[in-house]
C-alpha cells in the first residue's frame, strides 16, 4: 500500500506511466467503467474544494465505485476536537483509499502514517498538491506533446502558491526546461526553491516583473491567482491581488502555440475574453485532472483493466 503525500512520492517513470493510463482512459473510458466496482474513495476535506473535491469524486465514480466524506471541517469530527491520526483510523475502516485537503501543513503525512489504506494529499496549506501537479504535467504532455525542451512562465503568487511549488519540483525532472518567474518582489518564490532546488541543480531561471516582456519567449505561461486566505492582512492582499491581468492586448504578444494554464479557481487575473482564445487550455486542464486522477487511484489499488 502506497500513499502520494508529495510529488517527490512519485518517480519520472511512475509519473509516466500515470500519464500513459491517463491518456487510454480519456481514450476509452467505457473500458474502465466497472473497475472499482465495490471500492470507496472517502474525500476529508478540511478546507473549502470545488475542484478538486469533485473532481476526485468523479474520478471514482466514472470507475464504478463510490464516495463518502465531507467537505469541510465544520461538518467533521474536528469540531469536536478529534485529530486526524484519529479520523483516519475510522475512515480506513469505511473505505478503500482517501482524498485529504487540509489547511496544515503535514497533516496528510501524518494521517498516512496512520492509515491502513492508501493517503492521497490534496493540498496541505502552502505545502504540496501532488494530484494538481500530475494534472499540470499531463495538461502539458497531452497538449504540447512533452515535458523538456520548455520555457515555463509562472505568474502571479509564486510565494504563497503551493501549486506552483510543486510543479517547479516536477518539472526539473525533465532536460532543458528554463524556468521564468513573474512576480511583485513580494511575492516571489521562496529562497529554498531558488537555492536548493534550482541554484544547486544549475536550472537556468529568471525573476521578472513585467509580464508582457518575456510573454513571446514562452512555450507555457501559469498563471495564479493573488490568495486571499494566505495573507496576514487585508492591506497586503488588496494592494497586490490586481498586480497582473491577463487580457487579449497580452495574449497577442504571445507565440500562438503557448498555452496558458491555471489552477483555478480564477478571480479577476484573467479576462473572461481570454476564454475563448485556443490557447486558454484551464478548463480542459480540469478534464485531464479528473483522467490522471482515475489513472491514480487504479495504480494505488493495484487494479489492471485488461
């Protein structure tokens, strides 16, 4: 039994792999409509998900199984005071693998390591969000057709933005990735990223302000929404949340093969315009998350459609 707490979970080739089962399940879906048929997936989400919630949700059922959990901590146990080593210990006898979001960091990591069944992280405060990083990286693959030879523009929250993190983490697996970085200096990418992961592995980036300056330089721009939930004052957040939108004048200095991704969900940091340009690919990065997260949870189950 194998829990994905952080990307690092995850080889290249077992991401890989994700990515092939991934692709055949969006190809054949009706193949793998009974494959959990009997299994439960519990969803403990300790913090508010529309996303990723469902979409973990739907995963399961398009495998024929089903789901029980809840969606935010006011309607758990929590609010009783019971800890999480606790909720999993009783969740591990209702269901067969667990989706957990939750606002502290490490939390998932300590209910894997008191889970009988497999732990799957989705989202620990500003830490990790191992399935939107699969999510991210089969966006690209299935689009673009690979994961080197990228110049990868990441704009808006890069200190704060977890999603972020753990896509830089991935994305340095692959050869000749070059790496821009967008930000008010405020908000920029923490120094352990920039001196341990970066610096030391000799991965060429750049740290910029201007975002219409290195647009036509990018293969990839992710863009980021300005989080309110992780600022310690009103102040910070509203003088920051508009520092960069982007519009249709933006998106016509761009190469016409760049995509554009984001997390979601959106505020105000991409115009509704922007919706309707080809290169705008979020709302099928939400599709190809609910396929790469089938194709994770028959791996953590150890199911094989033949």
């Amino acid at each position: 039994m194998k829990s994905v707490i952080s990307p690092l979970d995850l080889s290249v080739e077992e991401i890989n792999e994700l990515m092939e089962l991934g692709s055949e399940i969006k190809a054949r879906p009706e193949k793998y409509s009974h494959a959990c048929d009997g299994k439960i997936l519990a969803t403990l989400f300790y913090e508010p998900s529309t996303r990723t919630r469902l979409s973990f949700e739907a995963a399961m059922l398009h495998l024929g199984g089903k789901t029980l959990g809840f969606a935010t901590a006011d309607s758990s146990s929590a609010t009783k005071g019971e800890t999480v080593a606790d909720t999993i210990k009783v969740i591990s006898k209702f269901a067969d693998i667990c989706a957990m979001r939750h606002p502290k960091e490490g939390a998932p990591q300590v209910a894997a390591a008191n889970s009988t069944i497999p732990v799957i992280n989705a989202g620990d405060g500003g830490h990790h969000h191992p399935t939107q990083t699969l999510t991210d990286l089969f966006t690209i693959k299935s689009l673009k057709g690979r994961l080197d030879n990228l110049v990868v523009g990441f704009c808006g929250d890069l200190k704060f933005g977890r999603t972020v993190h753990s896509l830089i983490r991935a994305l340095i697996n692959y050869p000749n990735v070059r790496f821009i970085f967008i930000s008010p200096k405020e908000l920029r990418i923490p120094d352990y990223i920039r001196n341990d992961w970066l610096l030391r592995n000799d991965i060429p980036f750049e740290e910029v302000t201007k975002l219409e300056e290195i647009l036509p330089t990018l293969d990839i721009l992710y863009m980021t929404r300005v989080q309110r939930e992780r600022f310690f004052n009103e102040e910070d957040y509203v003088r920051l949340k508009d520092f960069y939108i982007l519009d249709k004048k933006k998106m016509d200095l761009a190469r016409e093969d760049m995509l554009v991704l984001h997390p979601l969900p959106r505020v105000n940091e991409i115009s509704v315009e922007v919706d309707k340009d080809p290169r705008a690919v979020y709302f099928e990065q939400v599709e190809y998350g609910m396929y790469i997260r089938m194709a994770l949870i028959l791996k953590l189950l150890e199911i094989n459609v033949e």
